[in-house]
C-alpha cells in the first residue's frame, strides 16, 4: 500500500468544548486544527476523532497523543486501545490509522520526516541505544510502540509547550519548535511506562475497569477477576500497559483524586477516602510525592488558574 502523503490527511472541524482549565488552549488547538499542512521536516496537527484517518504508512514517523477521550487504532491486523495521555509511535512504514470510536476524543500528531534524523541533534538521537530509537531504525523491533504516562505529568506538558510554540511560530518548524521536539524525544527516551504491544479489547476493559473502581480494587481482586495468578497478570499488565499493576491502580486514583479536588468541594480527606486510602497522610504523602504539590495546594492553583481566565 502506498504512502499516505501529509496533504491527505483529513483536516478535522474544531471542537467546541474543553475542560474549564484548558479554555485558553482551545485557541491554539483550534488554530493547529485549521492550519495548512506544510512540506516541512515538522509539523503537527491536532483534531476532534470526528471521522476516522487515513490507513496505510505515512512518509513521516507520526507521534498520536490523546489529549482527551479514548482513540482506537489500526495497527497491521491489530487493535489498540489508546487511552488518555497516552502516546503511540508508529514508524513511515508501518501501516495505520486511528478509528472514530469515540468522536468526543482529541489528538496531537506530530509528524517527523525522515530527513530530519539525517545529521546532528536529532541523528544522535536516532543512534541511541534506547527502545523508541530501536523502534525508530527498525532493529528488530515492531513498527510502533505505546508510552503511557502513567500520572499525567511528562508527556500531557510537553505535547501543550510543544503545540504552543508550533501556533506561536504560525505553523512553522523553527528553531524553538525543533528544540521542543528534541526534548520530548529525550523524554520518550527516558520513560519507561511502555508497550510494544499496547491495550487489546482484554486488557482496556479491565483498565476501564480499575478506573470505575480505583478506591475497592487490588492487584489480587484484579488477577482474580481476569482469572489469572497474580504473577501472570502482573507480567501481563507490564506488557500490554507498561507499568505495575499497582502503579496502574495507583494512577487511576490519583486520577480520580485529581478530577474530585478540581470538581468538587469535598474535603481533601473525604477525596482521600473516596479513591480508597484511608490514611489522609498517606494519600497526601503519595499526592505531593507524584505531582510535586499537596492536594489541598493542588485545588488552590488550579482555582486561582480557572479565575484568572478571561469569558471567552
């Protein structure tokens, strides 16, 4: 099957709602949404999963990260479920698309051609011994691997920073752009929450799963529920979601614990309880040692960050 060329990807209609803390950001998404694909070694789009992309290889690696919602990929004869914050890479060769599963989700494409790995920053980085690098030169490894970001805290800043500068430079690769660019490679380098397999039907019910029910679940009420041992389901969940079972319990109620603190005016130690630790010192402990910042601070800034934005 051929390439699908950069101007034939869809550009998508813009979406009309985004969460209270991201209503500034709407206008840089909305403007990256609209913008004509260049011919550039970098460039991005970003789009409301209306309909589904185009499947086959594409001309330029392409870096699908799920601001919102859930998306659903094509991969060869696979299908992986992406979830939110995640990030998947999928080489020019290897033959993909996204599929309309949830039309409320949006996604960041960066696309990287290959000629912009051909000498300095970026062709050191393509000659590191590090396994989005492998994935990247083809060393034995599949077409595509999935980065989760296991608690919101890398990938969901630099895709924003980066997505700025790319709206700020209108549209354009330019330096700061470039520099973005190389330091969220470097991240993806650096993180080890990932997949070269990534969430089949299986294991993204059981995740949904975890997130429903964050505060009574285990790993051992987890791996009986599969019908596994607890070793088994362990390696299976670091295989297929790249990390811990118990770090994936963990994010799913710091997850919850984060969207209570933003939404409503329970207590910081009701919140604690209602994701499942009884111990407020523990759940504050555990907060402030993910996020860098208490909860009760946490829900502070981000009123004070709602309350400064303009009525748009």
């Amino acid at each position: 099957m051929p390439a699908v060329p950069h101007h034939e990807l869809p550009r998508f209609d813009r979406f009309n709602e985004v969460a209270a803390d991201d209503t500034l950001f709407d206008d840089v998404l909305s403007s990256v949404a609209h913008a004509e694909l260049p011919s550039d070694d970098v460039f991005m789009v970003a789009h409301q999963m209306l309909r589904d992309t185009p499947y086959g290889p594409r001309d330029f690696y392409e870096l699908t990260y799920v601001l919102r919602g859930h998306a659903l990929a094509r991969i060869g004869s696979k299908e992986v479920h992406l979830l939110e914050d995640s990030l998947l890479l999928a080489t020019p060769t290897t033959e993909h698309g996204l599929v309309a599963t949830d039309h409320d989700a949006i996604v960041v494409v960066l696309c990287l051609r290959p000629t912009l790995f051909e000498d300095g920053v970026f062709a050191e980085f393509l000659a590191q011994d590090t396994p989005a690098a492998h994935v990247m030169r083809g060393d034995d490894a599949p077409g595509f691997m999935v980065f989760s970001d296991t608690y919101g805290r890398i990938l969901y800043r630099s895709v924003r920073t980066l997505l700025k500068e790319y709206a700020h430079a209108g549209q354009t690769a330019n330096l700061a752009v470039k520099a973005r660019v190389l330091l969220l490679l470097a991240q993806l380098s650096e993180i080890d929450t990932y997949s070269f397999y990534g969430l089949d039907q299986h294991m993204m019910e059981l995740v949904a799963y975890v997130r429903d029910h964050c505060a009574e679940v285990s790993v051992a009420s987890l791996a009986a529920r599969a019908g596994y041992s607890e070793t088994y389901f362990s390696q299976l969940v670091r295989e297929r979601c790249g990390m811990r079972a118990r770090e994936l319990i963990v994010a799913a109620r710091l997850r919850r614990a984060r969207e209570l603190l933003l939404t409503t005016e329970q207590p910081v130690s009701e919140v604690a309880a209602s994701v499942g630790y009884e111990s407020y010192s523990h759940f504050n402990r555990i907060f402030r040692q993910v996020y860098h910042i208490t909860p009760a601070a946490y829900r502070a800034f981000a009123a004070r960050e709602v309350a400064m934005q303009p009525n748009l």
